[in-house]
C-alpha cells in the first residue's frame, strides 16, 4: 500500500480530474433542481477549502510538493485536531461540488474514494518520516494514533495569510473555473 501511496502522493493534482469530469458532465441520477441542495454543495465545498485555508496558513507551500520532501510534523492549528486536515478539506470539497451539481449519489462514492486513496498516502508519508526521523519515532505515533487529536507540542509559526492565499491560488481558480463551469452545466 506505501507504494501506491507515493504514486498517489506524486499524482495527487491530476488525479481528481475524473471526478471533475464527472461532476461536470453527468446528468444521470440528477436529483431535481433545489436552492437549497445548491447552496448546501456551496456551502460544504467553501467549508472545504476554508479547512485548507487555515491547514496550509500553518503547514506553508510545502503542501504542494509532489516529492517525498515533506515538512516537519506539524500540531498546531487545525493538525491540533485533526491529523491530516488538508486531505478532510480536499474530501468535503468534492463532495460539495458533486452536492451542487445536484448528483447526491455522487457524494458517497466520492466520499469513499478519496478516504481510500488519502489512506494509502497518509501511509506513504508516515513511512517517509519516520524512515527520516527514526529518532521523533515515538511522538509522531502519539500524534497519530487517531485520526482526531488533541495534540498540540508543534506550535510552529503560522505563515502569512498572503503566503497562504498565494500557496492555494491555484485551488482558489480552480473552485472558481469549477463553479463557473457547473453554472454553466445547470443552465442547460
């Protein structure tokens, strides 16, 4: 499985383009046109990329490496809670986008699948780290027995938010290109 979560890890950019394509172009299974239904997919994706927002205004550019480069074991702001928060954002994101496109029977699948392929590549990082740090061996396995976690040891300084909006700009035009997009798709 840690193989596969490299190649996810390297690959993890293009690798939502089939659910984009999905969410973009499938009409089967539409649940009827609802304000409401929209506005909770908007809602849950823009709750998404906020839980990006804060992780990546703590955790730096460094979440946009795809080489096994990766940053130190961060505790602080939304990793206090959660162990891998941009990955949380990244799920709720997309189930958004497939919620507003009104394709419900989207959401579950998307759901699943992205929790299957960010378990593999959480697992290829944690090898990768403590293949580095033999020595942070022990707190690292504190910090990650559960997904959720109340561990804040790393209190590392946060990042500017123009350093942060700067890192997700790309994440930022590509929900805007989304929802464009998708507006487009439900006029029709």
């Amino acid at each position: 499985m840690t193989h596969l979560g490299g190649w996810l890890f390297r690959h993890r950019t293009i690798i939502p383009l089939p659910l984009a394509i999905a969410v973009l172009l499938l009409r089967i299974g539409e649940a009827p046109p609802s304000k409401w239904l929209i506005a909770s997919g908007i809602g849950l994706t823009l709750t998404g990329e906020a839980i990006r927002l804060w992780a990546v205004h703590h955790i730096g550019a460094i979440s946009r490496t795809r080489s096994d480069r990766l940053g130190p074991l961060i505790a602080a702001g939304p990793f206090a809670v959660v162990r891998n928060p941009l990955y949380l954002g990244n799920i709720a994101l997309w189930a958004g986008f497939a919620m507003a496109a009104r394709l419900l029977w989207l959401v579950p699948v998307i759901v699943v699948l992205l929790a299957v392929e960010y378990h593999a590549i959480v697992r290829w990082e944690e090898q990768v780290l403590e293949a580095r740090n033999g020595e942070d061996r022990g707190a690292r396995r504190t910090h990650r027995e559960n997904v959720f976690s109340a561990n804040s040891a790393n209190s590392a300084v946060a990042f500017s938010w123009r350093e942060t909006l700067f890192s997700e700009r790309g994440t930022l035009i590509a929900i805007a290109a989304g929802f464009f997009l998708l507006w487009l798709k439900l006029r029709t």
